[in-house]
C-alpha cells in the first residue's frame, strides 16, 4: 500500500497534457478480442486498471506487444477458451471492474463466455442487467451460479434483434454492441449510451469492418458482419482528467494550460465550471485557466438556488461530480449537487468536511456545498481514497489546504490518473509517495 504525502498551499503553473482516456481504453482493448488480426492502439493509458486487464488478455492467449510508452499492438489469435473457465481466470475477473466489458466480444466471436461479479470502485450497486438484458435479445441464455457468483453466457450463433434498453449505461452498450458486430441480421439499439467512449469504439469497429450507423445518437443501427480485420486506432484524451485539471486549477493555480485537448468534444463539462464561476480560455485544443483568486456560483435565471445534477451524454458526466463539489467549496455562495447514479460515491464529503469544508449531506444522493469564498481554507489532514474519482477529489483538496495532507489507499487513484503526483510536481506541488 501506498500514501501521497501534500504538503499544501502553492500555487501551481505551466502546462499539462491529459493522458488518454480510460474507458474508451476499456473497451478499444477488448474490442480486440473480435478479430484475429492485429489491432494497433496508441496513446494507451498506463494506469493500473489498463494494465491489469493488459494482464488479463496475455493470461487467456492474447499477444501483447509494447511497442512504446502508450502504443501497443493486441493479437487475439489463439484464445485459450479452457482458461477462460478456469478458477485463476475468474478471480482475476472479480478484481477489475473493466474485465465485464470481455463477456460481448467472446460471446460474440467464440460462442460463449465466464465472469465472475467483477470489482472496481466501491460507490454502490453497479447492476449488470442492461449487460445480459441485450445479451439474450441478441439469441443468448444466461446461468448465473449465485454460490460462486459466476455468470455464463452461450450462443449457438447471435441474431440481430431491436431492443429498448432500461438505461443507457456506458458498459452495457459497449458490451452489447461487441456482441451484435459478429450476429447475424441487423440490430438495433434504443436508448444507446452515446458517450464518446462509445462513439469512438464504434468508429474503431466500423475501421475494423463493422457496419455501425447513428454513432453519437441514442440509437445505433449495427448490420451484422462475418469477420473483423485489424486496425490501428489512436485513443482520445480523457475527459474526466481534463476536468479533474480545470478544478486543479481553479482551486490551485497560478495560470495553467491544458494540452492536447478537443474542446468541442467535453460537452456541457466547461460550462459546469463556468456556473461555478470559473474563468475558461481555450483555442481548438488548449484550454487556459488563469489565476482567479476568488470566483462565484452563478444563480438561476429567477434568482433560484443552482442544482448541478450528473446526466447521460450529453448531460454531465458522474465522474466529475467530486471534483466540482472541493471547487465549489472555495467558491463565492451555494449549490446542490444531485449525484443520481450510486448512493454510495457522496460519503467521501465527510472527509472535506473535516478538513474545513461546510456540507450538508443531504443523503446518499444529494449535497450542498456553502462555498467559503477562501475566507476560510480547507486545513490538511489524513485520509483515505475510497474509489477513484473521490481519490483525486482530494488530492485537489489537500493541494489548496493550509498544511499538510496524507491521502492513503492511493491504489485508488493510480487506477485512473497515471504519475499523478511527478506530473503535478512539474507545476509546482509538492507531492510525495511513501510506500508501506
């Protein structure tokens, strides 16, 4: 186990380049499963959770090949279908969240796959339904061996069918589409996640062969093909990082800029900033933060108390709800943040509130942030990273705290945000890991 040692209150400036995104990593690796030719990705996040699923698909018979820091070739030829049941297999499953997002494309290419209840950030139920929902409308059938917590899905050959699914979740789209590249028929997808994770993986796929139609809608029209051929595909910067850096900034900085960056694909997450009164420069693919020594929460038009609540794409991603809640706190007035996914991702305000903060947690769902106006800085103490998006929420906390912070369990953030701390130093933090 490790801790990051803060010691808080300077100022951070220079410039700063995201790393490429995480979940569209997820799910561009295990697209590689759908072919046996060699699928080329390059500006690979060496974070802990890629490099774990990485393991992963050497263990079943992928061949890895590192061609570089960031690029990497994946040839799923020779798939090692016994291990893929074996014990070995599905505990590696039950400690990555990211392994879920193998069962479409070996279902969809072999037939038949097992996973166990895969791990990941402990922020509440993380159902898997919408996952073999789509499954069995695409011609499967599903055990789940509640003792051992295994699933196991099987096909005699998947058919293209319409569906309507219950939520449009990221992972259960990805999955699902995977699975009906390979079936026969056409499929269609109502109600599609349509992130850029998935817009991107299906941009990936359709290189690789497939037949995708209404990428970027919420509703995906996928006409089934015999095989996939390889590919080389380049992975976006991640936009919850982005984000992570425009709140590092607003809390810490002395003038950053952000790097390598898309503007016009964050979304609403800018604006979402922008109402709690950070100031936001960009050009195509920079962003500029400038030094704001004070800044305010925008009320709504009537006057009303600003509610900022997460949403499906295009709406405001989850993931950013943390970093957005330690900004708010050294903001000008108040806001409510309404975090409707995972009853469990809020608790971590308990930590910022011992350091300083005034929150109310209202429940699981639902905060309040009264912003000090910097009259009163967060102060530092210790504290533990429950999952990864909290991890970095106060790691940004204890970079704006009067003295010194410890942030424990930093595993956690390592699964997200690659040398957290030596690119943070290069601003001017001072961060150190201690190992235990």
């Amino acid at each position: 186990m490790s801790s990051l040692h803060i010691e808080g209150g300077h100022s951070l400036e220079g410039r700063i380049s995201p790393q490429g995104a995480k979940n569209e990593a997820l799910e561009v690796i295990a697209a590689s499963l759908l072919t046996s030719e060699p699928v080329t990705l390059e500006n690979v996040p060496e974070i802990l959770d890629i490099k774990n699923l990485i393991r992963l698909l050497e263990l079943i018979g992928v061949k890895v090949n590192r061609i570089s820091k960031g690029k990497y070739t994946f040839q799923a030829e020779n798939i090692d279908l016994a291990f893929v049941e074996s014990e070995e297999f599905l505990k590696s499953c039950s400690r990555l969240r990211g392994s879920v997002l193998l069962l479409g494309p070996l279902l969809s290419r072999f037939g038949k796959a097992t996973m166990s209840k895969p791990g990941g950030d402990k922020i509440g139920r993380r159902r898997l339904d919408t996952h073999f929902f789509g499954f069995r409308k695409l011609g499967a059938s599903l055990v789940y061996e509640e003792r051992q917590g295994v699933f196991r899905v099987s096909s005699n050959g998947l058919r293209g069918n319409s569906m309507l699914l219950d939520e449009a979740s990221i992972t259960g789209t990805a999955n699902i589409i995977m699975a009906a590249v390979l079936a026969e028929g056409v499929t269609k997808i109502y109600n599609a996640a349509c992130e850029p994770y998935i817009q991107q993986l299906c941009k990936m796929l359709n290189a690789m062969g497939a037949k995708i139609t209404g990428i970027s809608s919420n509703l995906l029209t996928i006409e089934g093909v015999k095989a996939l051929h390889g590919t080389t595909h380049t992975i976006q910067s991640d936009m919850i990082e982005v984000g992570s850096f425009i709140g590092m900034a607003a809390l810490a900085g002395k003038g950053i800029t952000i790097e390598n960056t898309k503007y016009e694909d964050l979304g609403i997450i800018p604006y979402s900033f922008e109402r709690l009164g950070i100031k936001i420069e960009h050009t195509d693919n920079e962003i500029y933060i400038p030094e704001q020594p004070n800044y305010e929460i925008e009320t709504f038009i009537d006057g009303g108390f600003l509610t900022i609540a997460d949403a499906p794409w295009p709406g405001l991603t989850p993931d950013l709800l943390s970093v957005l809640i330690v900004v708010a706190t050294q903001a000008k007035g108040s806001v409510l943040f309404h975090q409707k996914m995972f009853e469990s991702r809020l608790f971590f305000v308990d930590n910022l509130i011992d350091m300083g903060a005034q929150i109310l947690l209202c429940d699981p769902h639902r905060a309040v942030v009264i912003g000090h106006d910097r009259q009163f800085p967060l102060h530092g103490r210790r504290m533990t990273s429950p999952d990864i998006r909290a991890g970095i929420a106060l790691l940004l906390a204890a970079l704006t705290a009067e003295g010194n912070s410890v942030i424990d369990n930093v595993e956690q953030i390592d699964r997200g945000y690659e040398s957290i701390e030596s690119r943070l130093n290069a601003l001017g933090a001072k961060i150190k890991r201690v190992s235990s």
